[in-house]
C-alpha cells in the first residue's frame, strides 16, 4: 500500500477524544501517530452531538470518514456467545469505519457520521479474551466456526485492516490468540493492508476476504480495496501463517447475478495457490437492508440503491437483536441459496461452506 493509498483512505486532521485517553500508552501512541490533528475532548465517544447528531454531515460523509477519528475507553467487556462465524464475540477495540460500504449495518446505528473509534484499552480487552478462553478449557466438541479451536469474532463493528492503520490494537490481538492453546481469531475485511503480512499469526487468526462481483462491488463497496486485489492476496496472506477464508457477500440479486458470481469463483480459481485452496472455507451471507439505511443512502450514494432497494423483492424482518431489517423474501430466498451453493459446489468443489443464509 502506497502513501498516496493511505492517505486517500485516512488522512485525519480531527481527533474527538475521551479526556482519560492520554492517560494510556495506547492513546498516547495515537495522538502522537497524528500529531498534526486538530483535538477536542468530548464526554463520551458515542454521544458526540456535532458529529452523530449533525445532519449536515450526511452530506459530507467519506470526507467525514477520511479525516476524523475519536478515541475512546471501552466501558463492557463482556465476551458474547454466538454461533455463525465464530463460538464468541470478543469486545470490540473500535466501531465505525474509513470505508462506505451503501450496505453496511455500522452506519445504521451512529445517525449522520460514521468515522472510526478506536478503543485504546487494548490491555484491558486483551485481559478480558485471555481469562474468558482460559475459563472454556480444550475444545472437545467440534462447532460450525471450528473443529477443535475456541473461535473469537473481532470484527463486528469495524474493519480489521483499517484499523490497523490507526493503532497497534490489531497487531496486540494477533499476537495474543498466537498465544492462547485453545482459541483462534477472526474477523472479515475488504481491505488488502500488507502490514499484516509481518504480525506472525501462527495460524490461529482466520481473516475473511469478503468479495462479491466486480460490476456490483464498484458501486456498493466503496472506497475498499478492489476485489481483485483482495483474490490476489489470499496466497500471501496463507503464506504469512494466516487462515484465509471467504465471506461471499453480501449476495445481491439482480438479473443475471449468478452468471456474475460463476466468473468470480473462475478467478479465484485461477488464482489461488494449492495451498490456499487446500484451506478454504466460505461463510454465504445474502443482503440484509433497511428502510433507514436506504433514506441515508439516498442523500450521498442513489445509485447504489438501484441494486440494494428491491421492494417487490425484499421482506420485513427482526434482527436478532430486535433491529428492524429488509431480507429477500423467504419464498424465494430459498431458491437463491439453494443455487448460489450449487453453483459454488461445481465451480469450487474443495471450498467448504461454513453456512449460508
Ligand atoms: S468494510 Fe465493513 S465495516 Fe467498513 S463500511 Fe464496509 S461493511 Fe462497513
């Protein structure tokens, strides 16, 4: 990643933070990291009326996204069960993002601006992992996320490789989970970011390249690495000691999606070392939307909304955490996994499906 690159993705000049964030090193290396920013200390990282709050900032939001950060003290620490990519969330060390995904879900819940967060109580989050895998034991069962390893999701809230780019926090929690007998990490990314090639995972950090279609990705996935660039890193990544997967999605239907997604499974056919293919598995997520995110969507990217608004399509739906949703409709979604796997299964027999829904 070249200079240019990063600074097209973050170039911060205002840094909103928590006024105990001096007080550790993390915080410290950050603020030094962006010496030049401008700093306003706020009460709290989530409640920050002139940037949450202020509407006009809908309007400016990749510029918002780009150039500011906020650094805060993770309060809960509390580690979740959960069953689909991963046994646990671990707590998150950020939310928010540099890049503008027209789907993304992060944006739902932080009103008109979205920038990262960064947490810089990496001990404490780090503490709260170790002692929570050291309470599970060895795994004697097998689970969806993994055989025999305890599997922590980090990434639920934010984009890994960007984050990266802003602190040591990533680099801490690979580290960590080389550590620990009994647990792996994991996280999915849209960000090629080869700083990570030199952090030694040891196999026990599982990345999820997350990709869809070129045609589609150039107006959904915005300001992300192409993916192409994502495909070609895979064997590097495999090289470096990581477990490489694929995150295909969000799935989009429109006419001819399946003729799209057969030319991205050639590529990574084409692609892959023997290696990476020998490793591969994949998690299947077709598109879940929201009538908000769509009315935000409309103020700074319509066009994207062409392909993610499909009201004779979609269906309401509750999220499990009780957040109101858009998914296709049931009736038909069937059909659309059903041969979206087929197809995998044809075009890439040795990529195994964790699940798909
Ligand atoms: S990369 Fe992930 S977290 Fe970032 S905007 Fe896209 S979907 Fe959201």
């Amino acid at each position: 990643m070249t200079t240019a690159e990063r600074s097209k993705l973050l170039t911060i000049s205002m840094i909103y933070h928590e006024a105990a964030v001096p007080e550790y090193a993390r915080g410290r290396e950050i603020l030094d990291r962006f010496a030049g920013a401008e700093r306003i200390v706020v009460p709290s990282h989530w409640n920050i009326p002139e940037l949450h709050g202020n509407a006009d900032l809908v309007s400016e939001w990749n510029t918002v996204k780009r150039t500011v950060l906020v650094l805060g003290v993770k309060k809960g620490l509390q580690i979740r069960p959960f069953y689909r990519s991963a046994d646990f969330i671990a707590p998150s060390t950020a939310n928010g993002c540099a890049m503008a995904c027209s789907y993304c879900y992060v944006g739902r819940r932080k009103g008109s601006a979205n920038p990262i967060t960064t947490f810089v109580n990496i001990e404490a989050v780090s503490d709260a992992i170790a002692k929570h895998a050291a309470k599970q034991g060895m795994k004697l069962e097998p689970t969806q996320p993994d055989p025999g390893l305890w599997v922590y999701e980090l990434g639920t809230n934010s984009d890994l490789a960007v984050d990266a780019m802003v602190s040591d926090n990533v680099r801490d929690l690979v580290r960590l989970f080389g550590e620990l007998p009994n647990a792996k990490a994991t996280f999915a990314t849209k960000y090629v970011n080869r700083d990570l090639l030199g952090y030694d995972p040891q196999n026990r950090t599982r990345l999820r390249f997350s990709v869809m279609p070129r045609g589609v990705s150039r107006l959904v996935d915005v300001r992300t690495s192409p993916v192409q660039e994502r495909i070609a890193a895979v064997n590097e990544f495999v090289d470096a000691r990581y477990e490489v997967n694929f995150n295909f999605g969000p799935v989009i239907v429109y006419d001819g999606w399946l003729r799209d997604w057969a030319a991205l499974f050639e590529e990574i056919d084409d692609v892959l070392s023997p290696r990476a293919k020998q490793q591969l598995a994949a998690e299947i997520i077709f598109l879940i939307h929201s009538e908000q995110l769509h009315e935000l969507n409309m103020h700074w990217h319509p066009k994207a909304e062409t392909l993610l608004w499909r009201p004779d399509l979609q269906e309401a739906k509750t999220s499990q955490m009780g957040a109101p949703g858009l998914r296709y409709r049931m009736d038909l979604k069937r059909g659309f996994v059903r041969d979206f796997r087929a197809l995998l299964a044809e075009r890439l027999p040795y990529c195994t499906v964790r699940y798909a829904f």
